[in-house]
C-alpha cells in the first residue's frame, strides 16, 4: 500500500516537535506543522520511509522520515518526523522543508527500550543510505521541486 502513494513530494514550514529526537536519541528530526501532517494521504501507511530533503534554498540531502504515532512514546497526534541525513550548524525552525519521500522500509512498531528503538533507527539510516544510491532513486534528488522559484540561490557556482 506504501508505494503506490511514491514518490511523494511534500513541502512546509518546520515546527518545533517533542524536542526528544535531539535530546534522547542524539537523532535530530525536523517537523512538519499539524497543517502539513494532515494533507498527507489519510491511507498512506504509517512507518519508516527515505528519501531527499531540502532546507530552503540549501542542498538536498538523504533522509529517514517517520510517519505515525511513534508507539514507543504513545503520542496521540500523528507526526511526520524528517532525520535530514547530514549535520547542521544550527536550527532552522521557520525554514521550509522540502522533501521527496521515494520508498519505504519498515512499519512503526514498539520497542522494549530507547537502545533498541536508537539501534532499529540507525539500522533504518543504514538502509536508506543504501537505496537512495540506486539509480531511480538518485534521479529524485534532480527534481526541479527542490529550487524554491523565490528567493536568493544559495550556493550557486
């Protein structure tokens, strides 16, 4: 049911979530407002997903996102969480996330302890890494969705 829902292209502003990801997994995640959350497909399967994210005007890079009610901390509202596969020098909460989501790994489920659930998203990582190489992947990255029409070009040569 995942795929036929791929890719799928997804754009809004950058909330603050929980404030867990950073803190407690050392793995921080970017948020989507509950507006962004709700216009994704309502049948769409929650779950570990990859792809291609965007912070603005900036390079696309991998990325791991989460799709549901992250069972391990029992939240109520569903959230989509976005691991942008590179490191940051600061927070950029207010800026635009673009992101292509291309394929899907695994459905949520619960953990026993945070070291699991810490271990099953780096196995997650390690695997997305690995399929946004394939070539049908890779080509996303390309996508004209990712140059924002306004705005300055940052990091132009």
């Amino acid at each position: 049911g995942a795929m036929r829902h791929l890719p799928y292209f997804c754009r809004g502003e950058v909330v603050k979530g929980f404030g867990r990801g950073s803190k407690e997994l050392g793995i921080p995640t970017a948020n989507f407002s509950e507006q962004v959350v709700e216009s994704f497909p309502s049948d769409i399967p929650t779950g570990i997903y990859y792809g291609w994210a965007c912070v603005g005007n900036g390079d696309v890079h991998k990325m791991v996102l989460s799709i549901g009610w992250n069972p391990f901390y029992k939240n109520i509202k569903k959230s989509v969480e976005t691991h942008i596969i590179h490191t940051f020098k600061e927070d950029f909460y207010g800026e635009i996330l673009s992101i292509v989501i291309t394929g899907y790994i695994r459905p949520e489920k619960n953990f026993d302890s945070l070291d699991a659930l810490i271990s099953a998203i780096q196995d997650d990582i390690e695997e997305a890494k690995r399929q946004l190489d394939l070539p049908e992947h890779l080509k996303l990255k390309e996508d004209n969705f990712f140059h924002l029409p306004e705005g300055k070009i940052v990091n132009s040569r």
